[in-house]
C-alpha cells in the first residue's frame, strides 16, 4: 500500500465518493460520515435500508467527544482498554451528526480500527469515515480485497489492499443503558474478555425495547446464496451418507474429523480450526468459497454452544435464516 494510493483515495472521500478500506474486522464501504450525500451512496451501493445505522470510523478515542455526548464512564474505560480494536460503541448523537449515519436514531456508533491501512487513511483524511461491511445488504462480510472485487468491481471507489482480515468477523457492539454495557451484536471481541475487565455481566438486548435492541437483528444476514444448514455430527454423518445416493454435492465445514462424518476430503470439505476465534478468521472465507464452488447444499458441523462461539454461532444462525418467501 503506498502513500499515492491513501491519497488517492482520501481525495475520493473529499469528493463525496466510497472508497473500500481493509480493517482488522472485516473490509468497509467507507464515506465522509460528515457528508449526507456521500453515506447515501453507501446505501445506494449496498441496496440496504436507509434505517439500518452506520458505525463512524475515527483515528482515536480523543475524537470520541466530536460524535457522541453525555458518554458513560464505561464507554471511556472500554474505549482505553480496547481501542483501537475491534470494539463498536453505541452513544448519544451529537446534533452534528448526519441521521442518514444513524438510520434516524438519536445514538450513532463509533469504533477506532485496529489496522495501518485504516489509521492511515483517517489520519489524513482527518474526519470520520460511515463504513459498514464492503458487501451487498444481507450478504456474507468481505475477509479478502478479492471478496469486495468479485461482488463490486470497480463500482465502490478504490479498493485499498490490507491482505486477509486478521478477525475475520465483524466487531463486537456495545450500547448502554445508563452505565450498565450491553451486548448488542457479538463479534471479533469475545463477551468473556470484556466481561472479566468490567467485572460484570453485559446485559442482553430485548427486542421489546427498542433502546436495546438491534436495528433489524432478526433478519437473515450474512447469507451465502447457497442453502446452508447447521447441525450437530450424528445428523451431518447420516446426511453424508444419504448424499451418496441422491447424488447433491454437498459443501461441509467440520469441527469433528473428515473422516469420523464421512467426508470426501477434497475441495468442497474443510476441516475447522477448533479454536473459535481460529473459526472466525476462516468462516466468511470458507463460505465464500463454497458459494463459488458449485455445491448444492452447505453442512456446517454445530460449534459448541458456549460464550467463546458466541459471535460464530450469532453469524452462522443468521446465515441459515431464510427471509419469507425465500
Ligand atoms: O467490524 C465491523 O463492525 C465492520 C467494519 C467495517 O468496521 N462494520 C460493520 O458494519 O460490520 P455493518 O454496517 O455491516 O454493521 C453495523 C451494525 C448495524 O447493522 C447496526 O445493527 C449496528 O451496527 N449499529 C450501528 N449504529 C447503531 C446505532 N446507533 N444503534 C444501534 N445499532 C447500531
Ligand atoms: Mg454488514
């Protein structure tokens, strides 16, 4: 990455244009969050509804005040502990702060990446940068430059290269109410880690109240095209065997041995690292592939189900939902 392409791209983003930028997460679709018409290209892009909020990308927690008041005394020791990483913050809006951002709410999100490539070009672009994933609405999140450049081309602006994400799932989202942390979307920043820093349990969102839920968190998301199931290896090894006779390719993604489920090893077979955040990196990967790959069907082996999985099993639930109607 040379400092000609930063610039080239901190010019797109002063001219009211996208640019994709890597993060340590996942890759963003990334505009001037101080400029309504540029965010609105975000969503115009992506074909996602104008009320799902964006997260405001900044250099560091020092800009933190320029986005957000009446901040809780855990937002600021979660923000010094943890950026910049792969935490996402949700506050109070300043009045500043464009409502196409904020899909019309009154709290916007902000986090600080943890990655050269992004804290270079927010350092010379020197404003916050809307960015959600560099993906169409509701599909799998981009892990690789290549993934953004198969759905996108060249329509998304300049495709700044950071290499694999190191995460390779989205962040963890935090909201408040009061000083009491909530755990809004489960990501690359497991809940045991934050909960043993702030010696409490995060509270979990009710989709009763709309202050701490998840704008549209019921929908399928992070969907390959391919029909995928998830399910546990008895079930998985019966319907590998079934498959021999009724002739379906089948993708599988295994914690258990090839072997024991009775899976051909080969392209449309991988073996999972057994460590979950070992899992994540390779998760969107893996899907990617298979959704390119041919397969009829994806199988996916069920992780166990423990905080340590929350965030693969948050993201593998929404995969295999189907919207009604298909
Ligand atoms: O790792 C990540 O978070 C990546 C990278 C690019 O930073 N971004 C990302 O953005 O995953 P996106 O748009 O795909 O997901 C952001 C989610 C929204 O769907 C919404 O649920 C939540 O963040 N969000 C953003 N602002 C919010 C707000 N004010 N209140 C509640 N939820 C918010
Ligand atoms: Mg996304």
């Amino acid at each position: 990455m040379s400092s000609s392409d930063i610039e080239m791209a901190v010019e797109h983003l002063k001219r009211g244009l996208t640019v994709v930028f890597p993060t340590e997460t996942v890759y963003g679709l990334g505009a001037d969050a101080s400029n309504p018409e540029a965010v609105d290209r975000i969503f115009a892009l992506k074909g996602r509804p104008k009320n799902r909020p964006l997260i405001v990308h900044v250099e560091s927690a020092s800009r933190l005040g320029e986005w957000a008041e009446d901040i809780p005394r855990t937002a600021w020791t979660l923000a010094e502990r943890f950026w910049p990483g792969p935490l996402t913050l949700v506050l109070f809006r300043r009045k500043e702060v464009p409502l196409e951002v904020t899909g019309g709410r009154e709290t916007v999100g902000i986090r600080v990446p943890d990655h050269p490539v992004a804290t270079s070009l927010l350092r010379n672009f020197g404003r916050g940068i809307a960015a959600p994933s560099a993906n169409r609405f509701g599909r799998l999140s981009p892990t690789s430059s290549w993934h953004v450049r198969a759905v996108f081309g060249d329509d998304a602006g300049p495709i700044l290269e950071g290499g694999p994400c190191t995460y390779g799932v989205e962040s963890t989202i935090v909201g408040f109410v009061g000083e009491a942390p909530v755990l809004l979307r489960p990501g690359a920043l497991s809940s045991p880690i934050l909960e043993e820093f702030l010696g409490v349990r995060l509270l979990r969102p009710d989709p009763a109240r709309e202050d701490i839920a998840l704008p549209g968190s019921g929908d399928g998301h992070y969907q390959p095209k391919t029909p995928l199931e998830v399910l546990p290896a008895e079930k998985l090894r019966s319907r590998l065997l079934g498959q021999v006779f009724r002739g379906d390719r089948m993708g599988v993604l295994a914690l258990s041995s090839l072997r024991e489920l009775g899976a051909e090893k080969g392209d449309a077979s991988f073996q999972m690292p057994g460590k979950s955040s070992d899992y994540a990196r390779e998760l969107y990967a893996a899907l990617h592939f298979l959704d390119q790959g041919g397969v009829d069907r994806i199988l996916i082996e069920a992780p166990p189900d423990d905080d340590a999985w929350c965030a693969v099993n948050d993201r593998l639930k929404r995969a295999c939902h189907q919207p009604p109607g298909g």
